[in-house]
C-alpha cells in the first residue's frame, strides 16, 4: 500500500497537539474556529445553492477544500460522527458524500485506520477527469478491438477517461509510452505487456512508485506484484489438438508470429494433447516469427514460403494450428490462393476473440477467449486499487475461461484425398 503514515497536516492554530490526526480529536467543534473548515463558508455556500441534495453539497466543499491545499495529501478526515456534527446533517449524509468522494479516487479508507485523503487527490481534481489508460501491442487486430472497446465503455460508466497506447510489441515504445502516462499522472494503467523480449520489471516499477495502479492482461510481468487477468495458454493449446485429434487429425503444423513465454505454453499444450493419441509435431513443421517489431511484408512472405514448403511435402499437414488470429487470417487468405480447400483438404484453428468481428474471422475457427469481460475487469480492478478497496501490489489473478469456436475451417480428415 502506498499509504503514509498521518501526522498533524491540519495544524489547528496550535490547538492540537503535534502528531495528533482529526479522527482522534476530542472536541471537532473546534474545526469551526480554524481556515481548515470554514462553517460560515460552507452555509454561505448552502443557501446559494438549494438545488442540489446536501450530500452534493457535503461532496464539493470537501473537494474544494482539496484543490485549496487545505486538506492535504494523507490528511486523516474526522469520523463520519465528527463531520455530521460540524456540517450538522445526518451520519447517513456524510456517508453518502464520502462515498461519492471515495468512488472519485479523492480519499482512501484503511480498515482500521480511518479515511484519508489520496496522495494523488489534488492532482485528479486539477486535471479533470481521470485517465485510465490501456497500453497494448496492437490496435486493429486479434483480441484487441474488443479489450479496447470494453476497457472505454468501463472508464466512461466509472466518468473517467480512456487513452490507448500501441506499443506494436516493442518494450522501448512501451517505456515510452509509460514515461509519457506518468507525466500525465494518469489514473491507471492496464497493459498487455511487450513479450519480445519480455518487458523489464522497472518499466512497470516506475508506474507503481508514482502511485499509479496497475493491472497486467493476458501475461504477468516478472518481478512485479500486480493483479492479473491471464490467458490460460496451455489450455488453450490442449484444446486446439484435442479439437483436431478428435476431427481424425494425425499430422500437424504449428505457426506462431514469435517465440516467446507464452508460445512455448501454447506449444506444450498442443504437444501433450497429440503425445494423448500418438502424434507428434514435427520441428520441420513449425515456424516461429522473427523476434521484435513485425514486419508485416517479410511475415506475409515467409507465411507464404513456409506453407508452401509444407503442402508439397510427402507428409503434408493435415491441420494447422496458430497462436493469433491475425496470423489465420493470413494463413487462411495464402491457402485459398494455393487452391487448397478449407476444411475439405486442410483444417485451421487459431487463437482469438469470442467475439468474431468480420466475415473472415466468422469463418476461421478459433480457441477464444471473452476479451469484453476481461476489458470490464480491467477497469474495475483499477478503480479498486484507486479507492484503497485493494492495494497497488495486490496477487489477485483470474484466468480467463477458453472455448472452441468451429467455424467453417474445423473439418474431419478426408482419408481419400490426403493418403
């Protein structure tokens, strides 16, 4: 937690003794008598504004009080009984104004402790609304339109702003653009880190030492403590060959865009669910993408190449299984010019999206995954960290569930044509 601990930032004209927090303090009517709540500002304040409820009210004194430098960052707030004495409404009221204040990331409660008031509380106020930034590989392609897409419609619910970052994969883009977040002292940040090589440690430190929360989609970052929302890679390999073993499958290709962590995971999934029946995967049969940025022309052109090589070997695959929808799409578009049928002469499976945004990917058959739910979960657990509800270097991790998606490129082995 990035709490510090409270010392007397109220300074009462010396009526308080040092060290000694409002929450603590035996006569709040006091408070009336100093700058830090002025009653007589606050009623001035009440009979010009009539319209709004007095949690409202409640709500914009204290912020503004905020915004003044009046409470400082980490000053203890008096107890709900306290401040119902002093702006002489209900318990119930102030709870409502705290609650507001607490769900805008101003103050933090600490069970045991009390409410105090965000270390980043006056920086919220001043910038407006919070940004809650999402900071991925890619923008277009594979899961990313629907993680985007839930991530905004969350940060707009929650009256925050959304700011995308596309690294495109690179961890020297990626440290950029986290400097960049930092000078923004945005809200939050939710990333799917760079993987080739792995993002470094400090680069995700460095967001957490400003105070700004964290959380890690699809794959953690080693050496950090932050809540994960993961992929359960493996998984999603079984089942992808236990998908195309069931179909009659006995010979295979694998394609994945680079070799990675997480590629390895992929890869030891589909291997162990072919060893089930028998089946191996040939090295000669796999291709791995070049490490780094892709590009896209060289990758089409080795795509091209390598399935080329395959169809005309004598143990031609039957099935092939890629670790990115992006890359069956381009796999797909190649085989269809080679004149060869889907699923009637090869099948195809690749990794992607629940949700199947063009008519192409309506036909690729997929392992998917609810890239929407994970976009909603995203927001919310950052809004938790920001509240105090959990703290920054929280171990909370959920694996998103997979599922086959058949399509129309998932077929049984057509033993006449392919002996």
């Amino acid at each position: 937690m990035l709490y510090v601990p409270i010392v007397d930032l109220f300074k009462i004209s010396g009526m308080i003794p040092k060290q000694k927090d409002l929450s603590n303090w035996d006569d709040p009517t006091l408070l009336f008598k100093n700058e830090t709540f002025d009653a007589a500002s606050f009623a001035a304040n009440e009979s010009t504004d009539s319209t709004q409820a007095k949690y409202e009210r409640i709500q914009e004194y204290l912020k503004t009080q905020i915004r003044e430098g009046q409470l400082p960052p980490g000053t203890a707030l008096p107890s709900e009984q306290q401040l119902a004495n002093l702006f002489e409404s209900a318990r119930s009221t102030v709870r409502q104004a705290m609650g507001m204040l607490e769900r805008e990331g101003l103050v933090s409660r600490v069970q045991g402790k009390g409410t105090f008031v965000h270390e980043n509380a006056r920086q919220r106020l001043a910038s407006g609304l919070d940004i809650l930034a999402l900071v991925i590989p890619e923008v277009l392609s594979g899961f990313y339109p629907s993680l985007q897409h839930s991530f905004e419609e969350s940060a707009r619910h929650s009256q925050n702003q959304m700011m995308v970052c596309c690294t495109r994969n690179n961890i020297d883009k990626q440290g950029n653009a986290i400097l960049q977040l930092i000078d923004n002292q945005v809200g939050g940040v939710a990333i799917v880190p760079a993987s080739t090589p792995p993002t470094p440690a400090y680069q995700i430190r460095q967001l957490q030492k400003a105070g700004i929360p964290v959380v890690f989609c699809h794959r953690p970052v080693e050496g950090i403590i932050a809540p994960l929302l993961g992929l359960p890679y493996k998984e999603i390999g079984r089942l992808a060959g236990e998908s195309l073993v069931k179909l009659g499958h006995r010979r295979f290709a694998f394609f994945a865009p680079h070799c990675t962590q997480t590629t390895d995971m992929y890869l030891d999934g589909f291997q162990k669910s072919l060893a089930e029946e028998c089946c191996e995967l040939p090295e000669d049969h796999c291709y791995f993408g070049e490490d780094g940025v892709i590009d896209m022309q060289k990758l089409d052109a080795d795509i091209m190449d390598t399935l080329k090589r395959l169809m005309e070997s004598k143990d031609r695959p039957t099935a092939i299984f890629t670790t990115f929808d992006s890359m069956a799409e381009r796999i797909y578009l190649h085989l269809n010019k080679m004149g060869i049928r889907m699923p009637e002469e090869i099948s195809l499976i690749g990794v992607g999206d629940k949700i199947r945004h063009s008519v192409l990917q309506q036909h690729i058959a997929s392992v998917t995954i609810d890239e929407t739910q994970l976009g909603h979960r995203a927001a919310e657990l950052l809004n938790k960290m920001r509240s105090g509800e959990i703290p920054i270097e929280s171990s909370e991790s959920y694996i998103i569930p997979a599922e086959v998606y058949h399509g129309t490129t998932l077929g049984a082995l057509n033993e006449v044509e392919m002996t």
